[in-house]
C-alpha cells in the first residue's frame, strides 16, 4: 500500500476567495495528490486546506502553493481575529497510512528547504520536527506575530530560522512548518457579544493557563453574528476529548449566565473522534468501530 501523509496548511487569507482558489489550484490535478477539503473564515481571515498524498508529489504541490501564497498575500495589510505570523501561517505534516512521523518530520524539512531556497520565505521548525525545546509550540513560535516579527528574530541566538532568511520576509511574514500528530480545530460559539467571557473560559480550558494537556484555546469575536466564540485546537483528542472541552465550556459559561449557541468542526477530523462523543452522550456500552456501517464497506 501507498505511503500517505495529509497536510493542512493554513493561509492567511479568507475574505478574497479569488487568491484562496489560485492558492487551492496547487493541490488540484496533481497526481498522487489529493484535495479533500478547504474552507475559509472572514473573520479569522484565514483559510484551512486539508489535502493528502504519496510524500513527493505532496511536498511539491505544497511548495508550489507557498510560492503562490507569497506571490498574493501582503501580510503588511492582513487584518484578523486569528493570530498569525505569515502569509502561510503553519504547515503541519501528518502522518495517515504506512508512514511514520519520522517520515513525515523528514518531508516538512524538505518542504521548507525548497521553498525558502525558491521563495525567500523562512520557516520555522515546529512540534515534532522542533530543533529547540522552545520552537515545540506554535504560539511560542508566533508570539508577536506578524507586526513584532522582524524585531523578535533580531535575537539570533533564540530565533534564527531552521531555513531561509534570517529575518521576516518583507510581505510574506514567516511560517512554521513541521510533523505532527492529527489535530481537531473545533469552536464554541456563544450567546453573548462578550468577548471577555469567551477569554475567560478559554483561559479555564487551555493548557499553558492550568486547562487540559492538550487543549489550546482562545477567545474570539465573529463579527457578522455580533457573538464570541471560544476557538480550540485539540492536539490530542484521545487525551482531551471533544466532548470534555464542550461540557467544560457549558459548565464555566454558566457562571456568567451564558449558554452555547453551537459549535463547529474546522475541516477534518477522525471518524474515532466523533464515536467517542456518541459514546459518551448515549451511554453507548461495548461500542465499537467495527460497529460502524461504513468502516466495514
């Protein structure tokens, strides 16, 4: 069977859906690759690609769609809820099928080589494929973000790039790219234009504040539905579930008379995942996978 790794690289831009699709383009025809799913937030301002393929043919179309996103996007004028440091902001590598992280690890640092060689684009190594205990997490890497950048990476010492320019590209900002175990962009939106509440319980729920191992969280405004919303990356949800962060948020909401409007999955996520929660809320017993209609096809 075929190698396969997925990738998801996030791009900031999610308001010109026109340079989304030219960006979309370098994953669409590609043989050995293959586009699942792209969605893009104007609040955020960012889009989320999830595509999958053999290791070569993906670390070339991912190349081609950074030169293209640095090519489009001026981070000198992006504005958005969703923190970010580059025009590409991350570019995880995940491995799916036959491939181990180390693989993966290896095609990121192949990935980034290629593109700050092509584009000028630096990269920052990141999570598995970190080269420095403090690079491991993303928002340590992003601290400052695009505007406080270029002044951060004058420490060399701590913030020299892993490949390309020693400082931020002009435009296209910096990005961290790196292997990783799957993760779950999943968001609680609630019935208040409090954006302090929705802080507040993002601190109660995220690791770096005392909240789950693997639970990174943030508050956020959604502007056209005048609600906050508490936005979460769940890094492991095998050990910090779906449902422990949504009974979590209703419970802390309730403090400040609050309830959940709704919440949503940013694009993939594992069928396992999704089980766990039925299992929970229906008190299923002895539930299985093999249980699943459409695992058995």
């Amino acid at each position: 069977m075929n190698k396969i790794i997925e990738c998801v690289p996030n791009f900031s831009e999610g308001r010109d859906l026109q340079k989304v699709e030219k960006i979309v383009d370098c994953f669409r025809g590609k043989e050995g690759v293959k586009l699942l799913d792209y969605t893009s937030d104007k609040d955020h301002n960012r889009s989320v690609v999830t595509v999958i393929g053999e290791p070569e043919p993906l670390r070339d179309a991912m190349v081609e769609a950074i030169g293209k996103a640095v090519e489009l996007i001026d981070m000198t004028k992006h504005e958005g809820q969703h923190p970010r440091m580059g025009c590409v902001d991350v570019v995880p590598f995940i491995p799916i099928r036959n491939v181990t992280v180390e693989e993966a690890d290896a095609i990121a640092k192949e990935t980034a080589k290629m593109a700050a060689e092509k584009f000028g684009q630096p990269f920052f190594l990141y999570e598995k494929s970190a080269t420095a205990p403090h690079r491991v997490n993303l928002a340590e890497i992003r601290k400052g973000q695009f505007e406080g950048m270029a002044k951060k990476m004058m420490d060399q010492e701590k913030w020299k790039p892993d490949f390309g320019p020693s400082t931020i590209h002009p435009t296209g900002g910096v990005t961290a790219i790196g292997a990783r175990m799957p993760l779950i962009a999943y968001n609680i939106n609630l019935d208040t234009s409090n954006l302090e509440i929705a802080k507040k319980i993002a601190d109660k729920i995220r690791y770096i504040k005392g909240g789950f191992r693997y639970c990174k969280a943030m508050g956020v405004m959604l502007e056209d539905r005048n609600i906050a919303q508490v936005s979460m990356n769940l890094t492991d949800f095998t050990k910090t579930a779906v449902y422990t962060v949504f009974e979590t948020v209703r419970m802390e909401a309730r403090r400040y008379g609050v309830n959940i409007l709704g919440s949503e999955i940013v694009g993939l996520v594992p069928m396992q995942a999704m089980v766990d929660c039925a299992e929970y809320y229906l008190g299923l017993e002895n539930f299985s996978m093999s249980q699943v209609l459409e695992t058995r096809l």
